[in-house]
C-alpha cells in the first residue's frame, strides 16, 4: 500500500461510519422480512461493506460510478442520503427518482451517479460511453463501474474494455468477487477463480482483500489517479465474500456452513474496528457511531413507512417524467 494512496485515520473513521449505515440498512430490511413484511427488491450486501464504501469514498464528486444490485455502500459513500434509499426501496415520493425506479434504479447526476442499465449486464458500455463523454468534453473526470460475476461473465464486458483500451478511456472497473454468482461458485463461471485474471496483461489490474478498506482505498486511488492522469482502462478484483443469501427468499443452502463461518471471522465490519482502535480511536467514539447508525436507519425507514405512495402525477410535478 503506497503512503501516498493509503486513507488517512479520520478518512477511515468516515469509511467505517458509512459501513456501519450499510450495515444497519441491511439489517433492518432482514427483520422486517422476518416479521412477513415485503422489501421489495432486497439484496443484501453484509459482508461486502468495506470493498464497495472504501472504493467510492475517495472519488471526487464529479467522477461518476454504476453501482451494483446488492447493498446501499456504492450510494452512501456518494453522498445519497440513507433517507433517499429507503424511500427509493419502497416506492415512495421523495425518492430519487420519486418512487418510480425502486432501489434498481437511483439516479442522482448530481452526485455522480446517473443511473443503471435496464437490462441486466449491459452496464459496461454505458461505463465507457460515460467515460468517452469526460475525455471528449476535455474533463479529467472518471467512471468507475462495479460488477459481480454474472454481469462479468456476459459478452458486453469484453466489448467495452475492448474499446476502452482502443481509445484510452477513463474507466476503472471494479470486480466484486464474493464468491458466488446465484448459486454458481466463481470458479465455475472462471476458470481460476479470478474474475480479472483475462485481463491481465491487457490492461492494468490489481487484486485485493476486498475486506480490507485500506487497501481497497489504496488499490482504487491509485487505479483512478492513473486512469485520470494517462487514460485507462483498470480492472481491480476485490475478494470479498457474500455473508447473507443472494435475495431475500433463497435459503442458501447451497453454501457450506463451514465456509460462510470462515468469511464471519474476516467480517469487514468488526475487522475495521479493530483497526481504528489500533490507530488510536477511542472505544466511546466508536460505540457512539454504531449508536447513530442505527439511529438514522430507524429514522430513515419510519419517515419511509409514513411518505405517500410514488404516482405519476407527483412525478410530473417535480420534474420526474
């Protein structure tokens, strides 16, 4: 980990808060499944917090990114309120997209984020068509585009990194591995269990402890500086692993009991509480940010619950439609 790329303690302190948002989300979405309440749309991401905060956090707030389906850390670590989500989840006015893109579809140019792909995997164009606009209009802004292995196995990956590479464009792609596409393992979808291993050779890559946000901080930093500075594009693999099922109604049984204990010892979460205690973070500091977490995903999810439902009339009014 370069010095240089490396977060400072008070920028990991901010990671871990963002986490500990993520987290609680997660959580209160999975109580309210077991009470028979529907979330529409749920795919949680525990496990996965500190690859997707720690790679958004040191973005600039014009650098853009495609988020995945699975957990919230992609859109709080750009800066949409956990209120926004929790309104967007429900369908509900208020929302970024005032109730009518649901969870799948936050749009917030704003902050960087213009959106997802309507069919699943096409992601990756729309990620070097963003990109081509920064380079035409002369900007140094990045995009940044997340993927799991199901959309990386898909053909329009290949295509766009192809003509990323023809055309230098400002484009890190970030893997998220967490071993599991559905119910296929990585590996059967990979030959070597590495998502970016094609590339190498190709393009820059650079594998990481996806549980690790120091070095997924460093390892994006440094990928994006480049790909700002020289044109891209970069590949970086986080190994992370999926904690929770891929949805709310799959048992998961397919996973081993052994493995998933395994990935809990190296849960991101506490893993980086004890790294902020080691860099000197008081314990009561600490506490109080779990405290105000969960706080504000109570707050977000009553306020929710109260909003009147998405129409399209609301949305013409606020410019929606």
């Amino acid at each position: 980990m370069s010095a240089t790329d490396a977060p400072t303690g008070e920028q990991l302190l901010s990671v871990y808060r963002t986490m500990l948002v993520s987290r609680a989300f997660d959580e209160e979405c999975m109580r309210r499944l077991d009470r028979g309440e529907v979330v529409p749309h749920f795919h949680s991401g525990v496990g996965q917090e500190a690859l997707m905060v720690a790679s958004v956090a040191p973005l600039r707030p014009e650098d853009q990114i495609i988020y995945t389906h699975r957990g919230y850390g992609h859109l709080l670590a750009k800066g949409v309120s956990v209120l926004e989500i929790a309104l967007d989840t429900y369908n509900k006015t208020g929302g970024t997209t005032e109730g009518l893109g649901g969870l799948m579809h936050v749009n917030r140019p704003d902050l960087g984020i213009p959106g997802r792909e309507g069919v699943f995997g096409t992601r990756f164009g729309v990620a070097a068509g963003l990109a081509l606009a920064e380079q035409l209009r002369g900007t140094d802004g990045v995009c940044v585009c997340f993927y799991g292995e199901a959309a990386g196995a898909r053909g329009p990956l290949y295509e766009a990194l192809n003509m990323s590479k023809l055309w230098e464009l400002p484009v890190v792609f970030v893997a998220e591995n967490n071993g599991w596409s559905f119910t296929s393992r990585t590996e059967w979808l990979y030959p070597t269990r590495r998502m970016s291993d094609a590339w190498t050779g190709f393009v820059d890559v650079e594998v990481v402890d996806g549980n690790d946000p120091e070095a997924v901080w460093s390892a994006v930093t440094s990928s994006v500086e480049r790909v700002r500075a020289q044109g891209g594009p970069a590949v970086v693999e986080g190994m992370t692993y999926r904690l929770d099922p891929h949805i709310w109604w799959d048992d998961a049984s397919y996973q081993p009991d052994a493995e998933i204990a395994a990935w809990r010892e190296r849960d991101p979460v506490p893993a980086t509480r004890r790294r902020l205690t080691e860099l000197g973070f008081a314990s009561d500091l600490l506490d109080d940010l779990e405290t105000s977490a969960r706080a504000e995903v109570a707050d977000a999810f009553e306020r929710a619950d109260a909003a009147p439902e998405a129409t399209w009339d609301t949305a013409r009014e606020r410019g929606m439609v």
